[in-house]
C-alpha cells in the first residue's frame, strides 16, 4: 500500500488532469481529505504532506481527534461534512470553518443562534438529495428554493452553496451533480448576494473526475487518501 503522501500526490494530478479536461484551473477545485475514522496519526501524515483541509463526520470522534496534543496547534482547516443534528451544533460551532451537511431551516435556525452566541460568522452549505434515495439525508430538489429563500435573512451565518452525496453508478452521480450545478444557478437568481454563492461541494473517491466535469469546487476524498476503513 502507498504511503499516504503518495497517495495526495497521486489524487492532486488527477484533480490537475480533469481540471484540464473539463477546461478550467486547477486551483478552482478544493481538496477535502476525509478523516472521519481515521486516527490523529493519519491526518498528521496527511498534514506533513501539504493537505490542511479535512472533513470529520461525527461530532464526539472529531471533537477528541481535534484536541488531540498532536493536532491541537496545527493549521488544519475543519470541515463538518457529516448530517449534522441541531442539539450537536453547539458543540462544533466554534472549530469548524464550514458546515456542508444543513438540510432543515431548524438546523440552519440553530446554527445562527449559536453563531450570534459565539460572535462569529459561519459560512454553510446546504445539502440537497439529488438521487432521490430514502436512505439519504438532504432536501428535495424541489424544496431547495422556497427553504433558500427563508434562510438568507438569518444572522451571523452565510450560505455559501450547495452540497449533495451522488449514487454509486457513474452515469446516475454525472446527472446528479449536474442538477446540483443547475440547482445553484437558479437559487443564485434569487439570492440577495449571488456572488457568495460559489461553492459545490461534490464527488467523492470514486467519481470526482465526473463532479470536476460538472463544476464542483470542493471533492470530498478518504479512502483514495487513507484506505479503507
């Protein structure tokens, strides 16, 4: 097995490579490595290697594996990228740079009433299920707009744009993060600033190629990185 460096250097040339197929720059796509499970000794690998932004997915794990000695003063970048329940916002608000996994106006409602508690500003995206799967956290595409619409006005917090987990087959997720592209143009038309509406957070190990193709701006990547759990 490579090593975990090895491993990044690999997945950054194939960002490059279907950054360069899909017509765009390279430094337009976001490398989130995803260390949900992994121990503080992999994301310190991963850390010596270049990589400062990573993606935790369960509240109690990330909140030992951030204070953890050999992490705790380092520059790592968090994101929560996991379904994130109202009664755990208050335990991530203040360590977490962006929350990718809101789906309820409660959830976004809870977010910016600790956020005006704490005195920050916190940047979301919201999470939609574009596969349609029961088994899968998310609004409706066809709820998107009307709920958008509802949480600009709330303080302290900014959405930031769009999240979604595509289907395992490779032409179903292409259709899917194209409808998360399409999705984020039309809430842009309603947005009261649509120029802070730039992220898409999409693909994963498996497909990232394809979500690079159709606009994404932040893959999510663990098991090409670290192995399998």
């Amino acid at each position: 097995m490579q090593s975990i460096a090895a491993n990044l250097e690999s997945i950054r040339e194939q960002i490059k490579a279907a950054c360069i197929k899909a017509g765009r720059q390279p430094d337009s796509v976001r490398l989130i490595a995803v260390s949900k499970t992994k121990p503080a000794a992999q994301v310190k690998e991963a850390l010596d290697a270049g990589q400062l932004e990573f993606g935790e997915s369960y509240v109690q794990e990330f909140l030992e594996k951030s204070r953890d000695p050999i992490l705790e003063k380092s520059p790592i970048v968090w994101h929560f990228i996991g379904h994130l329940q109202s009664n755990k916002v208050r335990s991530i608000i203040d360590k977490v740079t962006l929350v990718h996994g809101i789906d309820k106006r409660s959830t976004a409602e809870e977010l910016s009433k600790r956020a005006q508690q704490h005195n920050l500003q916190i940047d979301y995206l919201l999470e939609v299920n574009t596969s349609g799967e029961s088994s899968k956290y998310g609004m409706p595409p066809d709820e998107l707009l009307s709920t958008a619409e509802s949480l600009f006005k709330l303080p302290n917090i900014t959405l930031r744009g769009l999240m979604t987990i595509a289907s395992p087959e490779i032409e179903s997720a292409r259709r899917e993060f194209r409808t998360l592209r399409l999705l984020l143009e039309s809430l842009k038309k309603i947005a009261p600033h649509p120029q802070k509406l730039t992220e898409l957070s999409m693909g994963m190990s498996g497909d990232f190629e394809a979500a690079i193709h159709e606009g994404a701006t932040m893959i999510r990547v663990g098991s090409s990185i670290f192995g399998w759990r």
